[in-house]
C-alpha cells in the first residue's frame, strides 16, 4: 500500500472517529434533556389532582359529627384515640388559636380543607404511626399538606394546652391524685413510676450497639413515664445512648429534681405507722432503696 492510500485511510479513520464522538456527544446531551425536562425540552407542567374536598368534608361530618353519625361512640374512640368532645374541643381551640385551621376560600372561590380534615389527617398519622399519604385514602389530603397539618397541629397543641396540661401536678391536682389512689387500694400514693422499651425502627447501623440489648434483639431506646390512674402522663423522658436499663434512665432523668431542691408539693400521710411529708411512687423490685419509692410485696400463704 502506498503512502498516499496510506494517508487518505488514516483522515477517513479520523472522521469517522470525529464523527461518532460528535454523535455520542449529542445523544448524551439529549438524554440528559430527557431526564431534566422530560421527552420534549419544555418542562412538565405539574399535575392538578381534584380531591373533591367539600364532599370528602360532607362525608367526614356524617360518618363522625352529625347528629346521628354513621359510626358509633366506640368506634370514634377506637380510631381516634380520643372521646368525640375531646376532639372537637381541640379542633375549636386550634381553630381560634391559628386561622390555618379555620375554613376558607382558596384563589379559584372554592372552599378549602376544613378544620374537621385537617385535624382528622394530624389524629390519624399521630394515632396509627401512618405515613403522610395514607390519609389520602379517607381524608383526601395530599402528602405535603398532611405534613404540613400535622406540624402546625403539633405546635398549636403544645401552645394551647401546654400551660394546662404539659406541667407536673399542683396542690389540687396532687389532692386528686392521692383520691384516686385510696380508692384503689394504694393510699396516700401519687403515682407509678415504670420504664419501657421503645423500638427504634430506623436506627442508624452505627449506633445499633448503644441501643440495643441481648434480651430484645433490636435496637430500643428507654422510656421513663410516670402516669396517674386517670392517663395523665405528667412525665416521659427518653434515655440517652448507652441507657440499657431501668437504673440507666433514672440516673439521668428530671423527674425527681423537685425533691432535690426542696419545692416538692407539701403533703403528710402515715405508712406502715410511720408519719411521712414525700410523697411516694408505686415502684417494682429493680429500683433503688429511696425513700420515695414503695414496692409492692409477695403475700405468700402457708
């Protein structure tokens, strides 16, 4: 082969090599496009989903707040985790609190999502533990603006109510409490104290070992609660990483910072003949030898 056929196959070689860099280059670049904006070079115009939202709020209203409502005391109750006058009183407080939960007119003159929706979507993920687009199913709200009714929801709870309810008990309360405990059995005694173990489902892999326990098997953080008869749970502290057991927990907890400093609520009573101030807690056979604590006892029969 001569040297001039020589040179005309090596620049046919290298245009054709130019050339098909030049086409993987544009075809690259196109499906890049395609991936950005979709088949054509516009972008796609988002999607209008039309939930109906005045009969998904009819229906609501008539399955659970009308006169005579399709389903009953027991079933509210069940699957709201609350009485129907509790939840309604939350509804009306939130609803003077925050206009985000009053009704209004959106941009195009139609009615917005109700107060009664927007309660129900926050009540259902808080209750059931549910993602934010199950409520789609019954509620029909969407998941952005379920997350967004259960974030205002949880504030304007806890701004509402906290001053109420988000507080250990006062003089009255205590009186109430000890009440309570008489006629069950148990005088002069304000609560119980127990632990629990939470399952942590998405704990990170790198923290699995300070949250998890042979006996268990999967990660768990601890739960310190003290609750009166009447579900009012006064104090909930989690433990920190490392807390494995009920004495873990308790060495780091708050719960009894009152008794330290000395502004415990002021009460007498006599146990086993024995004229006492502090009051005390209904504790089982782990907790330490406190003078706050009372374990129950064995009663063997012979």
């Amino acid at each position: 082969m001569d040297s001039d056929n020589s040179d005309n196959y090596d620049q046919e070689f290298w245009e054709l090599v130019e050339e098909e860099f030049m086409d993987d280059s544009d075809e690259e670049q196109h499906l890049q496009n395609e991936c950005q904006f979709g088949s054509s070079s516009r972008p796609k115009r988002r999607t209008t989903v039309d939930r109906d939202r005045e009969e998904v709020h009819n229906r609501l209203f008539n399955d659970y707040f009308s006169e005579n409502p399709v389903c009953t005391d027991v079933q509210f109750r069940k699957r709201f985790r609350m009485h129907r006058h509790v939840f309604l009183r939350i509804v009306d407080a939130l609803g003077n609190h925050d206009e985000y939960f009053q009704m209004r007119v959106d941009a195009t003159g139609k009615m917005g999502l109700s107060p009664l929706q927007k309660c129900t979507s926050s009540i259902r993920m808080l209750a059931y533990g549910s993602l934010a687009d199950i409520v789609d199913e019954y509620v029909r709200i969407g998941e952005s603006t379920s997350i967004e009714c259960l974030e205002r929801f949880v504030k304007g709870v806890n701004v509402v109510f906290g001053a109420e309810y988000l507080r250990k008990p006062n003089n009255t309360d205590i009186e109430h409490i000890l009440q309570m405990g008489e006629s069950r059995g148990f005088p002069s005694m304000l609560v119980s104290i127990d632990y629990m173990h939470w399952e942590w489902k998405n704990c990170p892999v790198a923290w699995k070992g300070q949250f998890c326990r042979g006996d268990h098997g999967k990660p768990t953080m601890m739960l310190e609660v003290v609750a009166s008869q009447d579900l009012w749970i006064w104090h909930a502290f989690f433990g920190i990483a490392g807390s494995n057991n009920d004495i873990n927990v308790l060495n780091q907890s708050n719960v009894f910072n009152d008794i330290l400093e000395g502004c415990a609520a002021n009460m007498q009573y006599t146990i086993n003949r024995t004229l006492d101030n502090m009051g005390y807690y209904l504790a089982d056979g782990i907790y330490p030898e406190w003078a706050t604590f009372v374990k129950t006892i064995l009663m063997l029969k012979g």
